[in-house]
C-alpha cells in the first residue's frame, strides 16, 4: 500500500512538471488563427479551457493568502466573489502518545478577484475574514477572528486559450506564471505558541511573504486537464518567528456538461502539500514539519455570468507535526460573477 501510494505521488509530480515542459514545446501553434473552426460556436459564456484548478492549501489555518484551498475557483478566469472555505483538524494537547485529542476549524470569508490587467496579465486579490475555534480537553473553547492576511498576484499568460466565444478543433493549451506578495494584515498572537502542537491557531503569520506560482491546462472540447505548481517563501515575523515554506502540486481532471444556458462540471484531482521546518530566534522548532497528499472532489455550476461552486478534500496520507497534527476534511463554497 506504501509503495503504491509512493508511485501515485511520483507520478502526480511528473506530470505536474515534466508534463509542462512537453506541452509547452507543441502549444505555439494555437495562436494561429488558421486553427480556428469555420463554424464556431458558442460556449455559454463558460471558461471552460481557462479552467485554474488550484489546490493551493495551507495547514497553516493562518496563511489564507491562498485561502486554504486555492488561488482561482476553476473555470472562470475573471471574476469576482466570495469563498466560504472550512478545515477540521485534530491536535495533540502534549507531547505523549496517550495526550488527548483537541479538535480545532479554521474557517474563512473571503472576498476574492481575478481582474484583466491586459490581454495576457491578470491580478488576483484575496481579502480573508478568519473566525476559527479550539475545544480544549476540559471542553472550554477558545475563539479568535477577524482580518486575515491580504494577498496580491499577478499572472501572466505565455500561452492563451481562445476566446471563450469560440470552440477550436484542435486541442488547447495555456500557462501562466506569476508571483505575488502576502502581506500580513492578519494578527499574530505569540502566546498561541506557547504550549500549542499546531503553531497555525492563528489570524495571520505576521510576516512578509512572497509566492511564486506555474499553471499549466490542456482541453480539447469539452474534457480538460490542469496541473499546478506553487511555493510560498515565508519570512520572520516581528516577534522572530518564522513558519516553513511551503510547496503545493496539483493535478485535476474535468468535463463540462451544457444544459440549455446552464453548463455543469465536475471536478476530481488530487494535491499535495510539502511544509518546511519552523522557526524561533533562528533555531529549528521540532514537530513543525510535514507533508500531506489530498483527494478532491468539486462541482460547478454556471448561469449566464454567475457561478456556484462546491469543493470537498480529504486526506489520502498524512504525516504534519510528527503525527501530532491531523487533518480531518475540507470544504469550500464560493459564488462568483463573472466579469
């Protein structure tokens, strides 16, 4: 079972990069307006080949930069919106492998974008509202909320898919790279360490950090594939802490069903997550580490210029924290116009 899940992750890997590289080589063509069908037809105002099936997750319930699950909802390129996304965890309260469970949500609000720059460049910007609870052993709880950390990407486009008015017959492929900034507009609470297995109990990290992102795309017709590549360099924060970097992989396969003026897609993908070692005053902290390999599952549906879309993940295999930290699930509802 090890060993088969261990090939499943290498090849989720391979395609996520190598696939890129092969694809990109092979794209130019599609800019050739010669490709285009002569008789092309409408597409119910529905991106589907600007599909960016991002799993962007963050254990950290405080970096919400991606929102816990994603730079873009998938199938609509630009837009405009609000995310709900919620994450059941379980911690250890103390260092014993008979130390009780405490059971921690992070949940999050966003205000989320994609605005046209130019015709290639796009901004992302996501606004996060935190509210995220603990039930302690002796079943007191302890609340926080408010401000998240804002973030800012830009991206963009070296290949571009057709206008969404027009089908071709060929297949398409897009890539996109960017880079953006987290800034830390979220509150960090130092005592939230102090005694804490998940470090992550909190509104923000506190600190500047800096993201660079790659998404790649492939449909023809009506099927699609999309595979993602992200890391996230994390610096200090004013109280000399520091959380690990992070690196995000992602692969999802789709296909979008039209009814009349509605068009339908389900999703299945699945991601990975890869956490760097944290640090206080420039020393390791043990148990900080870790890496997590996730199922998902999502549905779209659009009308005219608004989309409705449901997320849900769960864990494949985990090992954050030692062990010492669990994810239970994930969900995440958003309702975009698209612009």
């Amino acid at each position: 079972m090890t060993n088969d899940l261990q090939n499943i992750r290498t090849l989720h890997r391979f395609i996520a990069f190598i696939g890129i590289s092969l694809y990109t080589t092979i794209s130019y063509g599609n800019d050739n307006p010669k490709a285009i069908d002569p008789t092309p037809t409408e597409c119910a105002n529905h991106l589907h080949y600007e599909g960016e099936y991002f799993d962007f997750c963050d254990t950290c319930g405080c970096g919400s930069s991606g929102g816990s699950m994603g730079y873009g909802t998938g199938l609509n390129n630009n837009f405009i919106g609000l995310r709900y996304i919620g994450q059941e965890y379980r911690s250890r309260d103390g260092i014993f492998a008979d130390s009780p469970w405490i059971t921690e949500n992070f949940n999050t609000v966003q205000a989320w974008a994609n605005i046209p720059v130019t015709k290639r460049a796009v901004l992302n910007v996501i606004v996060p509202y935190q509210f995220h609870n603990r039930i302690l052993p002796d079943n007191t709880e302890q609340n926080i909320n408010g401000i998240g950390d804002i973030s800012i990407l830009g991206y963009y486009n070296l290949l571009k898919a057709r206008p969404d008015s027009v089908v071709t017959i060929k297949p398409e492929h897009y890539l996109q790279l960017g880079g953006g900034i987290k800034m830390p507009t979220g509150k960090y609470d130092k005592d939230n360490n102090e005694g804490s297995v998940n470090p992550s109990f909190q509104l923000g990290n506190g600190s500047w950090d800096y993201i660079l992102a790659m998404n790649y795309g492939f449909t023809y017709r009506n099927w699609g594939v999309s595979a993602m590549a992200n890391y996230t360099i994390k610096t200090k924060n004013p109280k000399n802490y520091q959380f690990g970097n992070q690196l995000n992989l992602g692969i999802n396969a789709f296909k979008t069903y039209y009814v009349s003026d509605f068009a339908i897609t389900p999703i299945i993908g699945v991601a990975e997550e890869i956490y760097g070692t944290n640090q206080e005053l420039g020393f390791n902290i043990a148990d900080t580490k870790g890496d997590i390999f996730l199922g998902k599952l999502s549905v779209e549906a659009s009308y005219n210029r608004y989309a409705l879309g449901l997320t849900g993940m769960l864990p494949i295999s985990q090992n954050l924290n030692s062990d010492k930290v669990e994810l239970r699930n994930r969900l995440s509802v958003y309702l975009n116009i698209n612009l």
